[in-house]
C-alpha cells in the first residue's frame, strides 16, 4: 500500500510539473503579445510619466489664463478689448475641455480641436512715438487696458512656447495631435492681441533705415536645388 500511494502521488507531482511547463511555454495575452493592446485600453497605462507632468503643467497654465482674463475683464475699459477677453475666453474653455478629455481617456475627445479666427486686420504701424518712460503700478487703480492687454499678450505667447515644447515628448499620439494642434490657435490669439496694442500705440514697431533693411533682406541666397530632391 506504501509504494502504490508513493507512486500515484509521484504521477500527481509529474501532472503538475508538465502543466507548469506547458502554461510558461504558453503565456497569457497579459504575458505575450497580447500585452500591447490591453494596455492600450487602459487610459492610465497609454501615458508616460514625464508626459503626464507636462500635460498637467499645460492644463493648469490654461485654467490659470482663463482665471486671470475673468480678473482681467473687471477692469478693462475698452469695449474691444472687452470683446477680445471674452472671444478668447470661450474659445480656450472649448480647447481646455477637448484637452482635458483626450488626456484623461486617451482617445479622440468628443469636440475636436477648433481653429480660432481673429477679427483684428493685419495692418502694422512702424515707427516709434516719444511717450512718458513706464513704471510698475502702485495700485490696481492705475491698471490700464495698455497693461491688462501686454499681460494677455504674455499669457498667449507663454502657453504657444509651453505647448510646442510638450507636443515634442508626448507619448500618447491623440494627446499630442490636441497639444500640437492647439498651438497655432494660441499663436492667433496673441497676433491678435498684438494687432490691437500695435493700433493704438500701445505696442510699437521699430524699423531700420532703408539701406540697412535693404541690406539685411540681401544678405543671402538661394541654394541649387539637389538633384533628386522635391521642391517644396
């Protein structure tokens, strides 16, 4: 009775052993191949972690513009300015929640990225005016649309720079065809911004004399094109 029980617990021991073998040789899909595409469909595993620190810096920069055009608008004395503020305010609320919603999923949002579109004409005023030297302010009594429009202009030109720079190390392509496709829009809004300070002098543009302009747009030239190469 001994040798028969140690043999039939040595053939249970053997049964083990060869489904052992049999399950390393074939792994689950959480094991093989199967691995990419579970993880795909996890929205917390489609992210990289330097991406996910980026991502939230760019949010809270948005949040942080939308906040201080709300304060911005309390004081701003100029109805087009106004009307500005309040433009790129709903549009970037728009481009806040299609951001957000393809970061937190990791897929297509529901509203895609839009394309802002500014009512400002592209006329430029060159030249510089004499005007009185600039200070800081001593109170927010002395805020003026020409300050409440430099600190927008800093705010659009600041998120277009951080956006870019993130676009670069996204891992997750959706997320970064959002982040990439929203730079223009926020290069828009800062021409736009641009063109109103530039208009009543609150932003001026310099130019050289003729001769030196004349020099600098002469100072190269075009390359032979290389055979095989496509024109752009």
């Amino acid at each position: 009775m001994r040798m028969s029980t140690t043999i039939q617990e040595g053939n249970i021991m053997l049964n083990q052993q060869n489904q052992q073998n049999q399950t390393n040789m074939n792994p689950t899909p959480k094991q093989g191949m199967g691995m990419n595409n579970q993880t795909m469909n996890q929205p917390n595993k489609n992210h990289g972690g330097h991406e996910l620190f980026d991502a939230h810096e760019v949010i809270a920069g948005i949040i942080s513009m939308l906040d201080q055009y709300q304060m911005y608008d309390q004081h701003i004395q100029d109805p087009e300015l106004n009307e500005i503020v309040k433009r790129q305010s709903t549009f970037v609320t728009t481009m806040y929640n299609t951001i957000v919603g393809s970061f937190s999923t990791g897929r297509d949002p529901q509203v895609p990225t839009q394309q802002y579109k500014m009512t400002q004409t592209n006329d430029t005023v060159y030249g510089i005016k004499p005007g009185q030297p600039k200070k800081p302010n001593q109170s927010v009594n002395e805020l003026s649309d020409k300050g409440l429009s430099a600190y927008m202009l800093g705010q659009t030109k600041s998120l277009a720079t951080l956006l870019a720079m993130t676009a670069l190390e996204m891992t997750n392509p959706v997320l970064r065809r959002v982040v990439a496709d929203s730079v223009p829009n926020f290069i828009e809004m800062s021409y736009e911004i641009f063109l109103y300070q530039n208009k009543h002098g609150y932003y001026q543009v310099p130019q050289l004399n003729d001769q030196d302009m004349a020099q600098m747009l002469q100072s190269y030239t075009t390359a032979p094109q290389q055979p095989g190469n496509m024109p752009h």
